[in-house]
C-alpha cells in the first residue's frame, strides 16, 4: 500500500498524501467545517491572495512534478533535489486547497440567498435532503453577506451535514428560479465543484485544477472580497498558457506572469530546466497556445516570437491571422477505462509502458 511506502517515493509522495487522496466528507457537520474555517481565516496571513499567484504557482509545481513521474517509478526512490520538488507541491498546495474549499463554500452559500421561488424549493430540499436546508439557505440578508456572517450563518446549523447541505446548493442553483444575472446553471456548475470535492469525487489535487477556471455568470468567480483579491485580466492569461503545458516558460520569460510568480518559484524552475534538459522551453509558443485551444487571441504575442524567434515548425505567416475566440465547455473527469489514463480534469493520455531499467541506466550513465 502507498501509505506504507518509503518517503522518498512517489508512491508515498502523491498516493498517500492528503493532496491527491479522494475523501468524502459527506457525513462531516457544516459546524465542524465552520469551526475550521474561522480558524484558517483568523491564522490567515495573507487575506486578499491573489488567485493568479496561487494558480500560477500550483500548476507550475505541477508541471514539474509531472517530469518527474515522467521520470521514475512509484518506488524508485528519488534524488534529494527531485523529492525536495515533490515536498514542496505537497506542502505549497495543501493550504491553497483549504482556501479554494472554504471559498467556494462561502459565495455559494452567499449566492443561494437570491434564489426566487423558496416557497416552492425550499420545501422539496427539505423532503429530500433534511429539514435543516431551508435555515441555511436563507440564513443571510441582503444586508449580510460578508464572510462573518456567512461563516456564522454556517456555524449555526446544528444537525446538517455536508453532503446533504453541498446537494441541496447543487440542485437550488441547476432547478431554481433567479433573476437575470444571479445562481442558475453557472452557479450550478461552481456548486457542483465544491460537491465533487466534498463527496470524494475530487481529490484538493483535482479541486484546485478545476477552481481556477469556474466562472459565474460574470466572468471568474474571484470577485467577491473574501478569502482572494479580485482577479484581473492575467488569471485568464495564465490559464490559457497552461492548456498549452507553458507555465514553466511563461514564469520564466514572460514578466507580466512572473510578476505573479511567489519568491523561490522562478528559482525552482531555472534549476528543474538543468535536471530535465529540453522539458522547459526557452520562451512561450504562443502559436501553441492558441492552437490547443486558447480561450483568446495572441496576435501581439506571435508577432514578438516571430521576429526574435522566427516561426515554429508547422507555421507560417497565415497563422498571424486572429482565431475566432473559443467557448470553454465544462466538463466532468473520464473514466480512467480502456487505453487513456487520466491525469486531470479534461486531460487524459494515452497509457504507456516505460522501461525504468533503461531510464534509471541512463541516469546512471
């Protein structure tokens, strides 16, 4: 079992880790949650995070944590400067998933107060999910909705669990009736994240892939002055970067996403480009980048590459063109069936057999 493996091993480091482990919380109290959550906001040392820094540094870590499953086996045990690496997006990630979770539980809660129709639904969640739904979902006021009262509108429901509580958000937000603007199947989407974590579905891994890119029916979900500063035009940069697999080189070489890189992070990944030579590219490809599927155009970019870089293999001067923007299409994590492997959220691989005696003779050479 991974939990009993050595330290030094994958196996130990992203199988029995709380990072990658799918928990389900369902039966937790919301007071108990509640209780958590004061906690980590009293201790919080850095109340208005930019959700760009926490994206930024999460995917790139992950990124070379990648490499190194590229790498070695599960227990293969690993160089002190390659598990220091996974250490470290071990521990850098776990505090990020407990502010990506109290969050969403905080403005999905907060959201829920605009729902029209709670002669009707409140009643039907009740008979579904526990009498203790109605309270909850209607414990805030118009005049009520910053993170004190929404953490004390959770701190008193006695009874209430997560996973009835995190179901009745879900189906308020996908049957309800709200004004233009408010809940409804955006919110749906955002409130199905935070279940999927909560039931086991997701592991923090999972959650904090996926948080980045929710959005509610006015752009990016982090705009709501709790727990996050508000988000700004990079965060949608950053993720259109990392659907190309770039961030290492966008942190490098980019200084409008550098600037949201945390100290030691470029560092890190300047000596990660000595320890896997040729896996960090020398500059960003922004034809890449819109090519696997960018959610905005580059042309500014691309003309920079080209005239300090030249073209990529496959373009021409044709590829300057703008692209029609693209839809970004939420979707749920396939089965890990048949010949793909997940790795995440919407991505899935092709399963491969890799000859370690081959690899670790290399290293050895």
């Amino acid at each position: 079992m991974s939990l009993f493996a050595p330290p030094n091993t994958l196996a130990y480091q992203l199988r029995a880790r709380p990072l990658s482990l799918h928990r389900d919380m369902s039966h937790v109290p919301v007071q108990d949650v509640a209780v958590a959550m004061m906690r980590f906001m009293a201790g919080d040392p850095h109340p208005s995070t930019p959700p760009e820094a926490e994206a930024l540094e999460f995917y790139a870590l992950n990124h070379l944590v990648a490499l190194v499953r590229r790498d070695y086996d599960w227990f293969e045990t690993l160089p002190p400067p390659l598990l220091a690496l996974v250490e470290r997006y071990n521990d850098a990630c776990a505090p990020k998933a407990c502010r990506a979770f109290y969050y969403l539980l905080l403005i999905c809660l907060r959201e829920s107060r605009h729902l029209g129709n709670k002669a009707v639904m409140l009643p039907a969640l009740a008979a579904e999910f526990g009498e203790g739904v109605p309270k909850i979902i209607t414990c805030l006021s118009d005049q009520s909705t910053g993170a004190a009262a929404t953490m004390k509108g959770l701190a008193d429901q006695a009874g209430l669990t997560m996973g009835p509580f995190c179901r009745a958000l879900s189906r308020q937000f996908h049957v309800g009736q709200y004004s233009t603007g408010y809940g409804g199947p955006a919110w749906g989407r955002v409130s199905d994240c935070l279940l999927a974590f909560v039931s086991g579905e997701y592991s923090a891994e999972m959650l904090l892939d996926t948080v980045w890119t929710l959005c509610h029916n006015n752009g990016p979900i982090f705009n709501k002055g709790m727990l996050y500063s508000s988000h700004g035009p990079a965060l949608k940069r950053i993720l259109d970067v990392q659907r190309s697999g770039q961030v290492p080189e966008a942190i490098l070489h980019e200084p409008g996403i550098r600037a949201f890189a945390p100290k030691g992070l470029p560092a890190m990944l300047e000596a990660a480009a000595g320890l896997f030579p040729g896996s960090i590219g020398a500059y960003v490809d922004w034809f890449k980048v819109e090519a696997l599927g960018s959610l905005h155009a580059y042309p500014t970019e691309k003309k920079a590459q080209v005239a300090q870089h030249g073209f990529p293999e496959g373009s021409g001067p044709a590829d300057l063109a703008t692209p029609a923007p693209k839809k970004a299409k939420p979707s749920k994590p396939p089965a890990e069936t048949g010949p793909m492997f997940q790795i995440m959220p919407g991505l899935a691989l092709p399963k491969v057999m890799i000859d370690r005696t081959a690899a670790a003779a290399a290293r050895a050479a």
